[in-house]
C-alpha cells in the first residue's frame, strides 16, 4: 500500500487582528498631523497592509470613517467629563481632553464631515453633553447670575473656546510656559466668580 501524500494545511484566511482599530488609529494619526481632509481610505488601507475594499468593510466611506472617530471621541470625551469634581474640574478636563486627544477633538465638532444622524454618534454626544449640563446643575443658578442653560453655553464657550485656541497655538504667548489647565482654572474662576 502506497502511503498517502502529506495532507497540506488548510489555508487559513488573512486576518489583520482588530482591523477597524488599526484603521481608526490610522485615521487619527493623519488627522493630527495634516488634518481631516487629508483622509483618504485608500491611503489607510495601504497603511495597515490590506486591500482598498477592507476599510469600507467597516465604514463604507470616508464620511462612516470620520463619523466613527467623532463618536469615539464624545465617548472619550463623556468619561472624562463624568469624573469632575465640579464646573471648573469639568472645563478643566474638557481642555486636557483636547490636548490629549486633537485629532478625534477637530473632527467632533465639525458637523459637515459626519453623518448627523448615526446612532453611535448621537448617543455619545448625549452623553457628553448631559455630562456637561451635570457640572453645570450642580451650581445653583443664582450663584452663577445666570440661567442655568446660558451657563451652560457660558461654561462650554470658555472651555471649548480655549482648548480650541490653545490646539492652534493662538496663546502661545499669553500661556507661555504656564500649565495651561491652570490658566484655564485661573479664566474660569475670574468668569464664574461665586459673589459671596
């Protein structure tokens, strides 16, 4: 009896581990570094070593991609602002937030590169933004001077509006060599100074 041939091993199909994470980790280091239009999901599958189709797999287009990154980035986001302390810990999180995280912080807030209506996308931004009504609730209306819903506005413009200037390098020099997060609670103390 002839003995049979070696039985060859099953070829087993390519597989990338996490390739979704491997594309969004991607996708956030081309947008830190030359922003969200420079994305293009050929240049990210090219990056991870699989075919072009691969990250359409996952998020059908650019516009899905981008979309994912913002959703990722308000539940980010949303945690980080949970474990404030208070309004200023809050605004002061919000700032590290930024800095810690720019890329997925520029694509956040601009609605024309997301699909609005992305369940990922609005449950997270619910919940960032719920987070943030929760510091501002904690300090009662009158101490702030304000309704409770324009200082909620108030609280977000300082903060968004400095990590938005400090990631452009706008107070380069009135922060200078300062923590910036202690700038920040230096602003936010002047703004919502509680009259005793």
């Amino acid at each position: 009896m002839t003995p049979a041939p070696p039985r060859k091993p099953a070829e087993r199909p390519y597989h990338h581990g996490d390739l979704r994470r491997a594309i969004l980790t991607a996708a956030l280091d081309v947008i830190a570094a030359d922003g969200p239009s420079a994305l293009s999901l050929r240049d990210l599958a090219r990056r991870a070593g699989v075919s072009h189709a691969a990250p359409a797999h996952h998020f059908k287009d650019r516009t899905g991609l981008l979309t994912a990154v913002a959703a990722e980035g308000f539940g980010l986001l949303a945690a980080t602002l949970s474990e404030a302390t208070d309004l200023k810990d809050s605004g002061v999180r919000y700032v590290r937030f930024a800095r810690d995280h720019p890329a997925h912080f520029q694509v956040m807030f601009t609605p024309g590169l997301l699909r609005a209506d992305d369940l990922e996308l609005t449950a997270a931004r619910a919940l960032a933004g719920d987070a943030l009504r929760g510091a501002v609730a904690a300090v009662r209306s009158e101490e702030l001077g304000l309704d409770p819903r324009l200082a909620g506005v108030a609280a977000w413009s300082l903060a968004h509006g400095f990590a938005t200037l400090l990631l452009g390098h706008n107070l380069d020099g009135p922060v200078g060599d300062q923590d910036p997060e202690e700038v920040f609670r230096a602003l936010a103390a002047m703004l919502f100074r509680r009259d005793s």
